[in-house]
C-alpha cells in the first residue's frame, strides 16, 4: 500500500488557514479552531492518510458514502471520459444526454418493479427537499391539495436544509432557523433506551401504533406521508424491532398516507440487501437515494417514485415546477453507472449478504457481547452499533454517555481508526469491499478503544 504524498505545507499552515475561511459542520468552530482541523490528504482502500502521514482505518466510509472504498481507478477514469465528451449540460429546455439515461436504466434493473422514475438531485439533503414538493404535488392532481403534512420521527435525520431538517426530528437542528409549517413528528423505535418493560416486539407495535394516532389526530384527509430511515443513521445506527415496519405499512396503506423511506444510508448494498427496506421487507412509495450511488466520488442524489405516483405525475400534472441546475449532471452519473456496475458485477452486495456482513456481526458480538461497557449489539451487513450502558441488566445508560461515546471516539482516531459516536452509541459502516483482514483490524481496534474508555471510568 502506498504513502502519502510528500505535504505541501505543513499541518499548521493548513489548519490556520482552514480556521480563518471554513464553518465546519455539527462542531463548535471556536473550540475546532483551538484544537486544529484534521488535514487528510490521501485515500486509498479502507485508509486515509493524514498531512503528518498517520493512517487510519476509515470505519464509517466517509459519511457512510464510500461504499468501494478510496482510490478506485475505474470510477476515476468514468468522471475522466465523460468529463471529455460531455462535462455539462442540464435537463431543462427539452433535452436530455445518453449519461442519465442509461444510469436510469440499470437503476432501474436494480430496483423493485413497483418504481419506474426518478428526480435527480446533488444529495439526499436535496432529495428530501424535492420529496415534500413531490409528494404535494401528487394530492394537489389526484384532488386533495389539503393532504400536505409530512410525519417523520424525533432523532431521525433527512438532511441539513431548512425543509429536510425539519422532516428529521433533532431539536438542536430545529433551533437553528426554526421549522416549517405542516410537519410532524412521532417516536423513534429505540427499544433498548425506551422500551422499559416490553418486550420488543411489543414496543416495536406501540412505536408504530403511534403513527396511526397521529394520523387520526392531524386527520387522515390532511397526512400527505410518513418519511423514515429503514434503520437510522445519524440518530445512532438504531434498528427497529420487527414488528414495527410491517405495522407502519398497514397504517399507511390503511389511511392512503405515502410512506416514503429515506434509503440515503441504506441503500446501495449496506445490509445486505440493494436497498434497506428489501430487509425489512415493505413496499415504500418513494425512496430517497445519495452517498453510495457514487461511492461518494462526486455528489448526486435522488428522489424515486413508485408508478402509483409517477404515473399521475407524468399523465395528469401538466409542468412540474422543480428542477436543479445539476440535476442528472453527466459526470456524476457516468460514476453512479460506474458505481452501480462494480457493485453488480463483483457481486459486492452478494458478498456482503452471504459472507462479509455476516463475518462482522459475528466478530462484534463474540468480542463485545460480555464487554463490561457494552449493553447491546445492533446490526446487519456492513453496519452496527455499539451501545454503552452503566448497567447492562437494567439497560440504565449513563447520564453523560454521549460524553463517554465521544471520548471512546477520540481515543479510536489515537489508535488509527475512524468510528463515530452518536448519544451513547459507537457507530460503524465500512466499505462494502472491505476484506476479512480488514474488518478483524476494524474490531481490533474498537476493541482497543472501548478499553481504553472502559478503564478510564473504572470498569476493567
């Protein structure tokens, strides 16, 4: 495996300058600034390299986006030809190019039957802006223009717009800039925190129960749909029980309310399945895609729409008054083709399913499941969660466990890999091409940093 590059500055020329010009995300700038930007410079596989030539093991495929891993010379050479041919052109004025086509096209084979069309975007921030224009859309033609209220979860995430922000349900996002009208919230699935004495089965049935109560407070003739991750991701990598997925859809169908999944995580092979909701088996009405669709090379998003809505959209809309000056855009979709074709063709998804996922889920619980800071193991495929608990019988969690989460954190990047802490939960996704040998040095070092943090409060 090769080095880094030789720096061309040094790290504290590149953090001042960083400090002086770069609002950073979800992170107090005045105490970034103190401590100094992370300055990494190359990728290559599951590894990153830093501007003082430390690697890491990359744990969360950048923002569990880097499904093929850094460094992949046929994406690179995709970008490289259609930027050549075609660099730019939009979909406006009655035109089209062969690149979004015939992305469409094996999209579309990779998809369910039950979807037919799509609405390109730059991300799934955007995506998620363009499924509420949509979804209103489709009531005003088939003549109910007052269904337009969005239900969504507290603690899920849909994006970081002023609309997508508030579909998700983080109260610290919805302070900065308030909220907009006609969106609701009910309760995430998160069993092992709000479960109390249920079982979860029976939790995951109250969960969902909460949106048919919902539903019937708002009035089913004003519910436009229900937006949810299959399993969610900034919120804490937290799965539902079940129960609770095939009880959602029986309401939704129950009081024709659109249940609209947001597979921006999910999607693309990260459970296993091409896309989440085909594990927990339901039918969503549209799906948010982004992040893996490029390996998150260069940006793109997307909104798909089953035929139910699509069809209404295209045979009795007239002009549909959305677009993006980027939407379809050739280059990224020339990578999304690219994209989609690897993890087709080197059975990567397949791979993940029967082999790799299976291999991780394994190794986290024959080495987390006695830990004496680990109250729980979540996950399927190439994705799971540590959950840390102050008492694993009664599930008490700590009171500053998102302090906890966020040191053990810190002390991973110390011991060369790069997890993620949310609430009291320690988060990974890697690469879907990553090896055998590489998800033992993923658990290895977890293992690392959960002693660390372990022995810090006292516990080992």
């Amino acid at each position: 495996m090769t080095m880094p590059m030789t720096p061309r500055r040094t790290t504290a020329d590149y953090q001042a300058l960083d400090a002086a010009h770069h609002i950073h995300a979800f992170l107090d700038q005045k105490a970034l600034n103190a401590e100094g930007a992370r300055v990494i410079v190359k990728g290559e596989g599951l590894y990153l390299w830093d501007n003082d030539g430390q690697r890491y093991l990359d744990g969360m495929s950048g923002l569990w986006c880097t499904c093929l891993g850094y460094g992949r010379k046929d994406l690179n050479a995709a970008a490289a030809r259609q930027m050549e041919q075609l660099a730019y052109y939009n979909l406006f004025f009655h035109t089209t190019h062969p690149a979004v086509i015939e992305l469409s096209e094996l999209l579309f084979s990779l998809l369910p039957a039950h979807y037919s069309h799509a609405i390109y975007t730059n991300s799934g921030s955007e995506a998620n802006e363009a499924l509420i224009r949509t979804v209103r859309r489709f009531w005003q033609i088939q003549g109910q223009p007052q269904k337009k209220i969005m239900i969504g979860r507290w603690n899920g995430y849909h994006g970081s717009t002023l609309a997508s922000a508030a579909l998700g349900g983080m109260g610290f996002m919805h302070e900065m800039g308030g909220m907009i009208p006609d969106v609701a919230h009910i309760d995430e699935p998160y069993w092992y925190a709000q479960g109390g004495d249920l079982t979860p089965a029976e939790f995951g049935r109250r969960c969902a129960l909460q949106l048919e109560a919902k539903i019937l407070e708002l009035g089913a003739e004003n519910v436009a749909g229900f937006i949810a991750e299959p399993f969610q991701g900034a919120g804490g990598m937290i799965f539902p029980p079940e129960s609770y997925w095939p009880e959602i859809q029986r309401i939704c169908r129950q009081y024709d309310v659109l249940l609209c999944a947001d597979e921006v995580i999910g999607g693309f092979g990260r459970t296993g399945e091409w896309f989440a909701h085909q594990h927990f088996d339901f039918q969503p009405d549209t799906l948010t895609i982004a992040k893996g669709l490029t390996s998150g090379y260069i940006p793109m998003g997307g909104l798909v729409l089953s035929k139910r809505i699509a069809s209404a959209l295209v045979d009795e809309g007239g002009v549909f008054a959305h677009g993006l000056t980027y939407s379809g855009h050739p280059v990224a979709a020339a990578v999304a083709i690219a994209t989609l074709k690897a993890l087709r063709d080197e059975q990567i998804v397949t791979r993940v399913k029967t082999d790799t996922g299976p291999y991780l889920q394994m190794l986290l619980r024959e080495t987390f499941s006695e830990h004496p800071l680990v109250g729980d193991i979540q996950g399927v495929g190439l994705v799971a969660a540590l959950q840390f608990a102050e008492d694993k019988a009664s599930r008490k969690r700590f009171v500053n466990e998102g302090d906890i989460a966020w040191r053990c954190r810190t002390l991973g990047f110390e011991e060369g890999l790069i997890i993620r802490s949310t609430q009291g939960r320690m988060i990974m996704a890697p690469a879907l091409v990553a090896t055998h040998a590489e998800l033992d040095e993923l658990v290895d070092k977890t293992k690392r940093a959960v002693d660390r943090t372990a022995q810090e409060l006292g516990l080992l």
